[in-house]
C-alpha cells in the first residue's frame, strides 16, 4: 500500500527551516568578509522583500513562476522521474502563448486569454511527452533526455523570435501581446499578476490529483517502488508518460505567465533559470505542493531583497546564489540535518 500521507510532518518543515537558518549563517560568513555587518544586511533583505504591500507584492511576483517549476519537477519526482527539463518546457510554453496573444488580437479576452494559457499549456505537456514516451518504451534515461529537450528548447524559440515571429524591432522579441491576451495587473505599479491565481489553483489541482485520485495513487504508486506497482497491476509506462506530460503543462506555465503577466511579449533568453531554479524549489518544499509554495516564496523573496542588498550596501547580489546553493546543500545533506535536529531534542 502506498503510504497516504497527505501533508507535512513536523519532521519534514523542521528539515527545511534549518536547512534555511544554516545556510542564512553560513551566509554571514561572506558578509563579514566583504566588510558588512550580517544584521544590517538580512535587515535590509528582508524590509525589501516584506517590509511593505508594495514589497510583499514584488516578492510574490518574482514566486509566482517558480510555484510552477517547482510543482512541474515536485510532481514528476512523486513518479521516481527528475524533470530537468522544466527550463526547456516553459521556453516552448512561453513563445505558444505569445504566438497566440499576438496573432488571435480582437478575439473577446474570455475565449482569448484561456485559450493562449491552455495552449502554452498543451506545448509544455506535448515537449515533456518525448521524453516521457522514451523513458516509458525505451528505458532512456529522462535526465538525459529533458536536458537535451532543454537546448532543442532554446534554439527553436531562437529561430522563431528572430524570424517568423520577429516582431521588428532591433531587439529578439515578438510584438506585443493584444491586451485580450494580457494577465491583469493586481497591484500596480508592481509586475504582480493573474498568475499568482493561476499558481494557486495550480497547487490546489496538483494536491487534489496526488492525493484524492486514483490516477495520483498510481502515479505515488510507481515512484516509491515501480516493480511492485506493476506486480499490483498499475501500468508504470502509461503513468511515466502522464506524469511527464502534467510536469511539462505545470512548467509551461511560468514561461506563459511571465509572457502574458510580466513582459507582454515574448523576449530571447528572457528566463533567469526559473526551470532550474524550480528544482531547488521542489527539494526545499519535499515535493509537496504546499511545501513548493512556501519555498518559492522564500526564493522569490531572496531574488526581490538580495537586489536592494546589492543597491544599498556593499553586498554583491550574487551572494543570494550563494545562500541558495547552500540552501540546496543542506536539503540534499538530510542526514546531517536531521542529526542536528537529533542532538538538539537530546540537550
């Protein structure tokens, strides 16, 4: 029976939070290396990212596409798959959508505006299905795969910004998007949009699938052990394959809201490695949706206040890099942190 664990365990937000207050000390470190106090600096990290509506508003904006990566990677890791392909996925999602803002324009925004997300969504699902397909028929590895969909990714969206879809001006960018097609602006002047609704109902969805369906049951099924799911009649290739393709549909999304709610069009290279970066979402959030959205949160709040960091003192902004990296190091390190936490219970 596969364990019906529905939400975190005291265990399991313990982990992550000290995995957070080891990597934010190890952090100070470099701080007081290039001169600055440590206090000074995380003060102004976190006024910048929560100290006002307006701020709060930015940090949530620069989360919102990361919810989606990191649901896109935590999703297909529940099947025993690592989607590194997330980067990829939403590239192909993005330029969908964009294509559709761009050339359905006087379309009513009630067909318009479902119609670009859906299909930037189907263009994830459909560019994640190759290398799910493969590793469900073929055995082929899905890093491997993903990784190479990744720069295929890159490359097409290149052509096709800077030639069929050029929108004529001396930048590689589309034309704009019809306002029927534009994600509303929730609070201006910040760049915070419809995409955080979609993000939540994308949490709401993915949890409703894994846990209250028998789809999500199989899929649970075939990650924590493939061979006894297949014993217990479970088709393991048709669960890879559609674990892949939500994964795909979930990681378009961000490229589609960063079109549609950020930019308004689509634009080069415009990601700051949200597929990647998803993937340190999904492992600081225990690949559950509710984890996921704390851990993005946390993420976007290091992007919006490590920038002011960087503008108002004297601490590089490639720090917060740093401080992510050893957020990733302490996660992957469960063991260590989990004995740390042992020892502290026992004092």
């Amino acid at each position: 029976m596969v364990a019906q664990q529905t939400s975190l365990t005291r265990r399991d937000v313990l982990v992550p939070v000290l995995s957070v207050v080891l990597a934010l000390l190890a952090g100070s470190v470099f701080i007081l290396i290039v001169g600055e106090n440590p206090v000074t600096a995380y003060g102004v990290l976190f006024r910048e990212s929560f100290g006002s509506v307006r701020n709060i508003a930015a940090t949530l904006q620069r989360a919102t596409p990361l919810v989606f990566t990191g649901l896109a990677v935590a999703f297909a890791f529940r099947c025993g798959l690592f989607n590194i392909g997330a980067e990829g996925q939403l590239y192909v999602g993005a330029m969908v959508a964009a294509i559709i803002g761009v050339s359905l324009a006087g379309l009513p925004r009630l067909i318009h505006l479902p119609l670009a997300v859906v299909a930037g969504m189907l263009a994830g699902g459909v560019w994640a299905f190759v290398p799910g397909i493969l590793k469900a028929k073929l055995g082929v590895h899905e890093v491997i795969n993903t990784i190479m969909m990744n720069f295929i990714a890159y490359f097409l969206t290149d052509y096709l910004v800077t030639g069929p879809f050029h929108g004529g001006r001396w930048a590689p960018e589309t034309d704009r998007i019809a306002d029927s097609a534009a994600l509303a602006r929730l609070f201006p002047p910040t760049r915070l949009n419809g995409g955080i609704i979609l993000a939540l109902g994308a949490i709401a969805v993915i949890y409703v699938i894994l846990w209250k369906t028998k789809v999500g049951y199989e899929i649970r099924a075939v990650g924590l052990n493939a061979t006894a799911a297949e014993y217990g009649g479970i088709s393991v290739s048709r669960n890879m394959v559609l674990a892949m393709v939500v994964s795909g549909a979930c990681a378009s999304l961000a490229g589609v809201e960063q079109v549609l709610g950020v930019h308004g069009r689509f634009i080069q290279r415009f990601s700051p490695d949200l597929g990647f970066v998803g993937i340190a979402v999904a492992l600081l959030g225990k690949n559950h949706p509710v984890g996921v959205l704390l851990a993005a949160i946390l993420f976007g709040a290091l992007r919006t206040g490590g920038a002011a960091m960087d503008r108002l003192t004297d601490v590089p902004r490639e720090l917060i890099v740093i401080i992510q990296a050893m957020i990733i190091m302490f996660v992957a390190a469960e063991e260590l942190t989990r004995s740390l936490l042992g020892r502290r219970r026992s004092l």
